[in-house]
C-alpha cells in the first residue's frame, strides 16, 4: 500500500515537472521571438540612420573637389576602355560586313569621343599634382637695409606656400575620413539587407580609398621634405633681415648721434654768436654738413660695393665736369663765399648782368645760388623803375660777374652824392658854403659810424685814407657850374637821405637871390646895326615933292 501511494505520489511529481517544463520552454520562446524583434527593429534604425549618414557623406563628397576629380578621372579610364572595346567590335563588323552594325557603333564611339575630349583635363591621375609641390623661389639677395621689404615678401610667400600644401594634405586627410564613414555605413547596410547590397558601390569606395590611402602617404613624405626645404629658406632669410635690421638701427643711431651733435652746435652758436647774419650763415653750415655726412652714410651702407661706384664716377668724371660745370662752379662759388666771408646773409649788393643792374638784400645763401630781394633805391629810380622783385644769383656769378657789397664787413654806410646846377652869374662860393652846411648836418651821425667802421676794419686791410667828412666840389659846366657835394649815409636807406638833403639844398638856395638854379635854357642876343637899319622919310620933305 506504501508502495502504491509513493508511486502514485511519484508519479504526480513527475507530471507536474513534464507540465512546468512545458511553460517555461514557452516562456522562452516568446522572449526570444521578441528580442529577435527588437533587434531587427534596432537593425531597421541602424540601416534607416546609416543612409541618411550615407545622404549626408555623398553631399559632402560632391563638393569635395579631390572626390570629384577622382570621379572623373575613373570615368575617362571607363569611357576610354569602352571606346576600345567599341573600336574591336567596330573591326569585326567590317570584318562580317556589317553595315548597320558598323554605322550604329560608330555614332556611339563618337559619341563617347566627344564625352572623352570633354573629359581631358582629367586624364592624368588625380593626385599626382600632390606629389609634386611647387618649386621653391629662389631667395632673394638680402645685402642692404633695403633689401629687407622684399626679404619679408619672400617670407610671406613661403608660408603661403607652407600653408597652401598643408591645406591640400589635410584636404586629403579629411577624404580618406569621409570615405571610410562612407565605407563603415555600406557594412552596416550589408549586415541588414545582405552582402550584395551595394556590392559594386562598395567596391568603388574602397578602391577609392585604397588609392587616396596610397596617396596620402607618399604626399605625407613629401611633405616633411617640402617643408624642411621651406623652413630652410625661411631660417635662411629670416637670419638675412635680421643682420639687416641691426644694420639699419646702427644706421639709424650713427644719424641721430649727428643730429643731436648738430642741435649742440646750434645751441653753442646761438648762444656765442650775437650777429644774426654770421648765426644765419653758421646755421647754414652746420645744415649743410648734416646733409653730407647723413649722405655718406647712407652711401657707404646702402650700396653693395662703395668702390665700384668710386670707380664708375672715376671715369665719368670728366663727361660729367663738362655737363655739370655750372652746378661745379656754383658749388664752388657757394665754398668760397662761406669760408671767404665776402657775402653774408643781410648784405646790401648790386649786380652787374650785362647792361642790367640790380640792388638788394641778400636773404638766402644756398648750395647753388644766392636770393636777393630788390629794393627801392637810386638805381631803381634811374635805370629799372620797378622793385621788390626776387632775384636769383648763380654762385659762380663771383667768377665771371660783378658783385657789389655795400655792407662788407663791419662796414654799414657808403658814399652818396648830389650835383646841383647854378647860373655862371650866381655866388658859387655861397652856394658850395650853404650846400656843405646842410649835408654836414644831416650826414653827421653817419660819418661818425664810418670813422668807426673803418678804423675796425684797418686789422684786416690796408686802409690808407679814412677820411668821411663830406666833400663840396665845384665843377665848371657847360650849361653852368656844379656844385658836387658827397656825404656817409645808410646803405639800406640812402635814397631817403638823398630826398632830404635834396629839398633842403633846394629851399636854401632859392631863398637866396644871388644864387640860381640852372636848367636848360637858351638866351638870344639882339644888336641893333643903324647902317643896315632903313631910314624913316621926312614927311615934310614928301610933301614937298609931291
């Protein structure tokens, strides 16, 4: 009875085991029937966002100039290859005679010719341009502080170049990128709908890959040889400028060094120099030898070789004396009047051209000629009748001219003098006695100054006769007797003093009634002769007879 109840019990056990096992085998399957669900959901997803990334990747490979001209040249290889195998059908159709055939083929190999002549600039591979950068330009001969504008010119075409060859090697980087996103995105595809979806496109793309992998490579080498060629050049010329830049800043202190020894001169003269004419004509100099030293050393820095210009000017010496003997004379004549002391800057000159004569102030001694400004004087009034004009002396004028100072030296005043006229009757001795009273009253002041200029002047030349008092002449003429009277005056207003004195003389002499002023006039004499004079008649006598 045990027996039967463990075996009945037994039995249920195993009934419910066989039942349990069934439920669970059931279980199992579903949640596999709904994980293989999710995942070919999941793989839909994938292959539904692998081609809009594959979208994405053809819109950027389209614009990708590279891409494209890998595209092209693989469509000339096929159009070319094509026409070669139209070209072999072509021949067996002649061969059986096959007109139409013939015909038919040969519109379509001209087809595809003239899609081949379309496609020429495309026959060469596509990268090969890579490999073979640029030409280095030869750099330039850096040898003088202006050389160093185009030293930075090459500089910058360098690394134009630099960066220009990196730009196409990360331009190449950047495809083999896409392609292989391109490639990782077709497997994603194939594991979806099969190995042969996209097969061909598939095959492309890694022959694509492959090439432009083959090419990275190689230009990646020649890059680092390129840029360590350029890098080379740019060291080289960067080291060039750099000489230069300490050249030109030598330059640049040697200058100012003479400028500020210049401003010390100045400051010097100024301070011991009180004649504003002798400052003037220092000042001058000093400018003067600023620009020939400044001038030599831009000569001696700038040029290459000093000497081949000391040589050329050698033997072109004589042609350029001979049509620059003026501009030599002149220069000259400027020497001489700045280390002569014959003319300064103020001095009261009269010029001599030909039958022309001018009188004025100099106000400018320059490196070639000297600028006197004309004024109102005797001369003007006898001879020009206009003033105030500029006029320009050549330097060498000193050489071939005559040149006037009325100013020389220390020397302000100079000789003037007036003649007046009188009748052969009037008193002479009075007239000379009034004339001398009046210039000595007005001219005193002016002979005294010359006394004193002369007796300076005694140092430096031999003065003899230093007699300045005013002189009265009197000279028989034929239309009466002159009176010449001479006197000092200002040699800047001498013309003033004239006017004065004139009037003077003139009021005084007419005030006297022996003394006349003569002018041209004619006296006629009548003499009566009573032996050719006809006799009246006697009116008696007439009368008579009648």
């Amino acid at each position: 009875m045990r027996i039967m109840i463990h075996l009945f019990l037994s039995f249920l056990l195993f009934s419910s085991t066989l039942f349990a096992l069934d439920d669970n085998q059931t279980l199992q399957e579903q949640a596999e029937a709904k994980e293989n669900f999710q995942q070919i959901k999941q793989k839909r997803e994938e292959a539904k966002q692998s081609n809009a990334e594959l979208e994405k990747i053809e819109t950027q490979l389209n614009k990708n100039i590279m891409h494209a001209k890998y595209n092209n040249h693989q469509t000339y290889l096929e159009i070319e290859q094509h026409l070669k195998n139209i070209s072999s059908e072509i021949k067996k159709k002649k061969q059986l005679r096959d007109k139409k055939g013939v015909s038919e083929l040969s519109i379509k190999y001209k087809s595809l010719e003239n899609q081949l002549d379309l496609l020429g600039d495309f026959k060469d591979e596509p990268f090969v341009e890579l490999t073979k950068p640029n030409e280095i330009t030869q750099a330039p001969n850096i040898a003088s502080p202006f050389d160093i504008f185009g030293g930075f010119a090459y500089l910058k075409i360098l690394k134009k170049e630099k960066e220009g060859y990196a730009s196409k090697l990360k331009s190449l980087l950047s495809l083999i990128d896409t392609l292989e996103e391109k490639d990782k995105h077709i497997h994603a595809l194939q594991k979806v709908y099969g190995e042969n979806y996209k097969k061909e496109q598939m095959k492309k793309v890694q022959a694509e890959l492959e090439d432009v992998m083959n090419t990275f490579d190689l230009v990646s080498t020649t890059n680092e040889i390129y840029n360590q060629k350029l890098n080379d050049s740019i060291s080289q010329t960067t080291e060039d400028i750099k000489e230069q830049v300490k050249k030109l800043f030598k330059i640049i202190s040697i200058i100012v060094a003479i400028l500020l020894f210049s401003f010390i001169l100045k400051y010097f003269a100024k301070k011991t120099i009180s004649d504003n004419e002798r400052y003037y004509m220092a000042n001058k100099g000093i400018n003067f030898s600023n620009l020939v030293l400044i001038g030599l050393v831009l000569l001696f820095s700038f040029l290459e070789n000093a000497t081949y210009l000391v040589t050329v000017l050698g033997f072109a010496s004589a042609g350029i004396a001979i049509a620059m003997k003026d501009i030599f004379m002149s220069s000259l004549g400027w020497l001489v009047i700045v280390f002569g002391g014959s003319f300064h800057v103020g001095d009261r000159v009269k010029v001599y051209k030909g039958n022309h004569s001018y009188v004025g102030d100099i106000v400018d001694i320059s490196f070639l000629r000297m600028t006197i400004l004309e004024d109102i004087t005797l001369t003007t009034y006898l001879e020009n009748r206009r003033s105030g004009r500029i006029i320009f002396i050549p330097n060498n004028y000193i050489f071939t001219e005559l040149l006037a100072n009325y100013t020389h030296g220390k020397i302000k005043t100079v000789w003037d003098g007036i003649d007046i006229m009188i009748t052969f009757d009037s008193n002479h001795k009075k007239a000379s006695h009034i004339v001398k009273e009046i210039v000595k009253k007005y001219s005193k002041g002016y002979t005294d100054i010359s006394r004193k200029q002369l007796n300076a002047l005694r140092n430096q030349y031999s003065l003899k006769n230093i007699n300045v008092e005013p002189r009265i002449y009197t000279f028989i003429e034929k239309s009466g007797i002159c009176v010449s009277c001479w006197y000092m005056t200002n040699s800047y207003a001498a013309l003033t003093l004239r006017s004065n004195i004139s009037a003077n003389i003139m009021d005084e002499i007419n005030a006297e009634p022996d003394i006349k002023i003569a002018y041209d006039t004619q006296v006629i004499n009548i003499k009566r002769d009573e032996r050719m004079m006809p006799q009246p008649k006697d009116m008696d006598d007439e009368e008579s007879i009648s």
